[in-house]
C-alpha cells in the first residue's frame, strides 16, 4: 500500500535547498536560495504551501524545524514547536502535521548510541564500492544503518498513532529523508 521511487533525481543535493523547494514548490536558483543558509525573501506573491492548505480549512503543524533558505511570507503553520502535533485539530478538521526525526541527522552518524541500539555487525555491513574496507568505515556504516532501524521505529509509532485514532486509512503519509550520512 504505497509506492516506492527507484528512479529519483535531487533538486538540490544538500539539506537546506532541497527543503526550501519541497516547502515553497519552486527551484531553489529561480528564488536565490539554493546556497545553504541564505535566508532570502520568499516573493511576496508566494507562500509556503502549508498557507495555502491553512486557508482551505486545514490544521497545519511542524515539530520544530524550520530550516528553509527562504524567510516565510504570511503564516504557514498553526503550531511550529516541540509540541505541534496533528493531534490538536478539531475534530473532522483536515490537517497537514511535518515530524522531523534527526536520529539519522548527518550530526548522529558518528557518536555513541546506546548498546541495545547496535544491530548491524560492522563485519557484515554492505560496504560501497567506493568506500574504503578498513574497520572505521565499516563501523560508520553499521552505526548508520543502526539509526536507520532506529528511525523506522519513531516512523512506525507515528504511523500507529493514526491506525489508533482511526485515521490511517484517510491519511496520505509522505516519507523522505533529508540528505545522506554524509560519509567519506
């Protein structure tokens, strides 16, 4: 019950950027924001596409990150906090919720995780052609894939969270990450 995309190209091949189009549905070079951190105004007859959604009737919410290169025009969100969540809506109200899950944030590839957290035997890790085989790699690999099976832990509380309240099946769910590892 979903689709899968094998063949997809990046609009922008850093984290910033390619948020900045998924939020404002332009190209990051048409509106100046495709260097990292460059915090140019959103033309004013743009919106963040959240506005739009919140002016159709929807409860709009983002847990906490706002890192877009472009400075909002008007009032995308209902919520953006530690504490947004779909949950708040009135009832019958449509809503639109953004959880960002850092867990396999570049930041938290290469520090201690707890032990009950280490699945992958660095032994066996799929390695990259291009990477090096040597032991450092080979636990930077299996310490990502362990915060990937972490991450797809928080993604399944979120998803049981709606099959709980009743709404999994009139709920679209979009799943992307943010960038790669960014390993050697």
């Amino acid at each position: 019950r979903g689709l899968r995309y094998v063949n997809a190209i990046s609009n922008a091949p850093v984290c910033a950027p390619a948020r900045t189009t998924i939020i404002s549905g332009l190209y990051p070079p048409a509106t100046g924001s495709e260097h990292m951190r460059s915090l140019v105004r959103l033309p004013d007859r743009f919106h963040f596409f959240p506005q739009y959604l919140r002016e159709a009737g929807y409860y709009t919410t983002n847990n906490n990150k706002e890192d877009y290169n472009l400075k909002a025009t008007g009032k995308p969100w209902d919520d953006s906090s530690p504490r947004a969540h779909w949950k708040n809506h009135r009832p019958g109200q449509p809503f639109f919720a953004v959880f960002n899950d850092t867990i396999t944030h570049e930041s938290q590839i290469r520090n201690e995780i707890d032990a009950a957290d280490r699945t992958h035997d660095p032994a066996k890790v799929h390695l990259p052609s291009y990477h090096p085989d040597t032991p450092e790699v080979r636990g930077n690999w299996a310490q990502y894939y362990d915060r990937i099976t972490m991450m797809d832990k928080q993604v399944g509380k979120k998803l049981k969270e709606l099959d709980d309240a009743g709404l999994a099946d009139d709920t679209i769910v979009f799943f992307f990450s943010d960038h790669g590892s960014g390993m050697p």
